[in-house]
C-alpha cells in the first residue's frame, strides 16, 4: 500500500514537470535556425504556396495560440502530425520505441551488471591491479565520445575481423520483418518460427548493445566504488569487523547498504541512455525512437519534437517512479521522508 501511495504521489508530482517540459520545449524549438515552411515547400516555391503551408501548419498564429491548440489536442492523446510525412506522431513513436528498448534494457542491463560487480570488486580491493584496471575502463568508457566508440566498433568488428554483420538495420536486408508481436525482430522472429531471422536479428544486436553497456558501465562502476568505500569507512562496518565477523557478512552489510545510492544513480545514467542511443541508433541505421527524434530536431519537425520530448518524459517519470518503489522495497524507511 505504501509503494502504490508513493508511485501515485510520484506520477502526481510529474503533471507540473511534464507541463513545463512541454513549454519549454514548444518555445525552443521555435527560436532555431532550422525552417520547417521551407523544408516542406522546397526551393523553388513561390511567396503564396510557402504562406499557404504556412498558414495550414497554423505558424501565421501567435505562439500563445499555437502552444494552446497543442496542448488541447495532447490532453485529448492526440501528438498531432508529423510535418515532414503526415503520419500520426503518436503511432510514429509506438512503432519505433521497442526498437530502442531492446537497445537500452538490454545495455542497461549487461551494463549495470558488469559496472556494479566491478565497483565493488574494486572497493572490496582498494589499489588492486583489478581497482587500477577498473580506473582506467571506467575513465575510458567515460571519457570517449559515443559517435567515436560506435565507430571504433564498426571499423574494428566489422571491418577488420569480419566478426559482426554491416550495420545497416535490425535483420539482413534479404530477410523479410517478422510480423509484430513485441517488437523485438529476434525475438518475434524466435515465436514466428523463422530461426534465420532471428540470428540475423541477434547478431544485429551484439554491436550496439555492447556500446550502450559500456556507456552505462563506465560511470557505474566509478559510482559504485566511491559510494562502496564510503560505507567501508562508516561506524557500523568498523564495528561489524571489531566484532569478528565473517568477511562475507561484512561485504553483505557493504552491498546492502550501498543498494539505494547505486540505484538512484543508475537511474539516472538509465534514463541518459535513451539521448545517447540516439547516436548509435543513427550510426547503426536502427530506426528507434532516439533517432527518430534526432533527425525531427535537425529537420525542424516541430511536431515530431514536442511529442518526442513529451514521450520521453514521461516514460522517465514512470521508470523514476519504479525506482522509487523498488528503493521503499529495499529500505522502508524511504518512505516515512
């Protein structure tokens, strides 16, 4: 009862953010350099057809006015249309949000793992040749661009070894889509039956995953070690080992209390990871959502834009939410703040 209270509270919270959220986003994209009138209408049209367009896109309004309209239609669900082809931008973004999924749950995944052993490993073996080798992954991974580690990737797995397949979509261009179930290639492939698709599909996925676990490991496992050796120097563990407790005890008392910090941080280099798969999402030609929105920002699809931004949001309000509710499951007194 208490975790349902605090998830309701959570999302409650969230209505003035999203709104915010909403404006701001709705203001900046109308102060860029970018012209979507003139993306549409191309270079040769004339003054009447560009006022035209204008004028059916509702741009010849005030801001106050257009920032109205678009907030009625978004309490109603609907995201409007996007400028550039006319399709909903509602069902635009549903249709290539599972590709982005499967990208970040599972880097998420491999990464927090990886990350969170490391640092504590490291902090269980302070000046260890595994802490010193740890330092320098993490500084790495931390450090170097994503554009330039997607294509170090590229370059040295599929161009040199010839180990990963081109980076060009989710399955083989001869391979026909499976039909969509998930939204997940290989695994509606795995249920469809067609088993050829599903290891292009998987194979597809190596790359790119393992670029989003290792932007997610890098800061982790930093984290993870700081806030480990932190509760190794607390009282309670100087006391736990005065007592002569096992070593495994200890490291319990360690990993249990290091729990809620880790995962607040996690949370929030999780959510970070929907931005930075925008990059890979564009280098590997995979059609998610992050890209989607990338390339709406540089054509100036103001529609595409706002409801991306909105979208984003609130999946970032409910994964908050979820994490706030496994933290009261690990620590109940949480919720008495």
């Amino acid at each position: 009862m208490h975790i349902l209270r605090l998830v309701l509270r959570r999302l409650l919270l969230a209505l003035p953010i999203l709104f915010g959220m909403l404006l701001f986003t709705f203001l900046l994209v109308r102060v860029g350099s970018n012209d979507p009138v003139g993306l549409l209408a191309g270079p040769t049209a004339s003054a009447e057809e560009v006022a035209a367009i204008r004028k059916q896109l509702k741009l010849d309004q005030s801001p106050l006015v257009q920032f109205g309209e678009f907030a009625r239609r978004v309490t109603r669900g609907d995201l409007g249309q996007s400028w550039l082809s006319g399709k909903p931008v509602w069902g635009e973004l549903a249709s290539r949000l599972p590709a982005t999924l499967e990208l970040v749950i599972l880097g998420g995944l491999i990464g927090g793992i990886a990350g969170v052993a490391a640092g504590l490993r490291a902090a269980f073996h302070p000046n260890g040749w595994f802490d010193q080798a740890s330092r320098v992954v993490s500084l790495a991974g931390f450090g170097m661009p994503t554009i330039f580690l997607g294509l170090v990737a590229i370059f040295v797995f599929f161009y040199l070894l010839g180990w990963a397949p081109p980076p060009m979509g989710r399955i083989d261009l001869l391979l026909t889509s499976p039909p969509t179930i998930t939204g997940s290639y290989a695994i509606d492939s795995a249920l469809a039956g067609d088993w050829e698709a599903a290891r292009s599909a998987l194979a597809r996925l190596v790359l790119p995953v393992l670029c989003v676990a290792i932007v997610f490991a890098a800061p982790l496992i930093k984290q993870t070690r700081a806030i480990a050796r932190d509760v190794l120097a607390s009282d309670y563990v100087r006391y736990a080992r005065a007592a002569g407790l096992p070593p495994a005890v200890v490291k319990s008392i360690v990993r249990r209390n290091a729990a809620v910090p880790v995962l607040t941080f996690g949370t929030t280099e999780f959510i970070a990871l929907f931005g930075i798969a925008s990059v890979l999402e564009l280098i590997f030609s995979w059609g998610g959502i992050s890209q989607f929105g990338l390339v709406a920002v540089l054509k100036g699809d103001f529609a595409v834009v706002q409801g991306y931004v909105l979208f984003m949001s609130v999946i970032a309000m409910i994964v908050f939410a979820l994490a706030d509710a496994v933290v009261l499951m690990i620590e109940p007194r949480a919720g008495l703040r």
